[in-house]
C-alpha cells in the first residue's frame, strides 16, 4: 500500500482553524451556562438584538476581509504554520493592527446582544486581556522577528487596538 504525504503545514493551519472554531463554540456556551447559573434578568430587548446582527455581521465582515488580505496579499494564513510572507498595512490594516482580533470582539459583544447574554460581557474582558498578552508577547515578536524595521515603522504609524483620529493638513490650517 502506498503512503499517503500530507503536508505538515497545512495539517497545522487545518488545526489551528478548528482550535478558533472551537474558541467561538466555548466561549457562547460559556456565557449561556454562566447566564443560567448567575440569572441574569432580561435586559436586551428588540431593538439591541438589532443592534446585536449588526455588530456580528460587521465582526464577521471585518475576521473574513482581514483573512483574506492574509491570504492573497500576505501570501500566507492566520496560523502559525503558515505565517504570512508579507506583512500586510493596507485596508483595516492601515487603521489597527489587529482588526481580526477586533472582528471577534465585535462578534461576540453582538452575540450578547442578540441572545440577550449578559455573561457574554463578563467573559469578554478576559478574553481581551489574554488576547492582549499573546498579541504583544507572541505574535508581535514574532511578526518584528520576521520583518524587522518594516514592523518598526508600522508599530510606529498604526495603533495596536484603538484608532487614531488624525487631523487633516486641511483641517488643521481650518481651526
């Protein structure tokens, strides 16, 4: 019998994104199971469950686009196994650093809102603060390690998590 070859790499990109599926899944039972254990009244009524589409629809827009742009312009994934080869500042890129991270706050605070899970936003700041540890010890090492002072100048031009509102010249001549 001949021995199938599989490549490593993809079986770790494969692994990694059923790791973050699975994050999803923990996270929203954990939030109803503590919602449940806690008795959380209702707080959410129809026009935040609205609000709630909203935010998950634009958190998945925002985990998809900056998917994406790993894959095509950065010629790579999101996982470690296949890291991108370029690093990629255009697009919610050129506003953040981290707008995948972002996406999934995003997702899961409408979830909150949609379901009317109020557990949701007690798990969410620890998952931001763990996120936020494994962002400036991991990744961004790894990612200066691999591109050096390109990573520099970005660090330096584009915030880590909350946009900046620059003034234009036109704007600033104005005032």
């Amino acid at each position: 019998m001949k021995k199938k070859n599989f490549n490593k790499k993809r079986l770790g990109t494969i692994a990694h994104y059923i790791g973050v599926i699975c994050e999803y899944f923990i996270i929203v039972f954990s939030a109803i199971w503590l919602d449940n254990i806690l008795k959380f009244p209702n707080l959410f009524f129809f026009p935040l469950n609205i609000f709630g589409l909203i935010l998950i629809a634009f958190g998945i827009n925002l985990i998809f686009w900056t998917s994406w742009l790993q894959f095509k312009r950065g010629k790579g994934t999101t996982g470690f196994s296949e890291p991108t080869k370029k690093l990629i500042t255009s697009g919610p890129y050129g506003i953040v650093r981290n707008p995948m991270m972002e996406g999934q706050f995003l997702f899961f605070a409408g979830i909150g809102f949609l379901l009317d899970l109020m557990a949701i936003f007690l798990i969410l700041p620890i998952l931001i603060f763990a996120i936020h540890l494994f962002t400036v010890y991991v990744e961004e090492s790894d990612l200066k390690r691999r591109f050096g002072q390109e990573w520099e100048i970005y660090c330096k031009n584009v915030p880590r998590w909350i946009p900046k509102l620059k003034k234009t010249k036109k704007k600033a001549n104005n005032q």
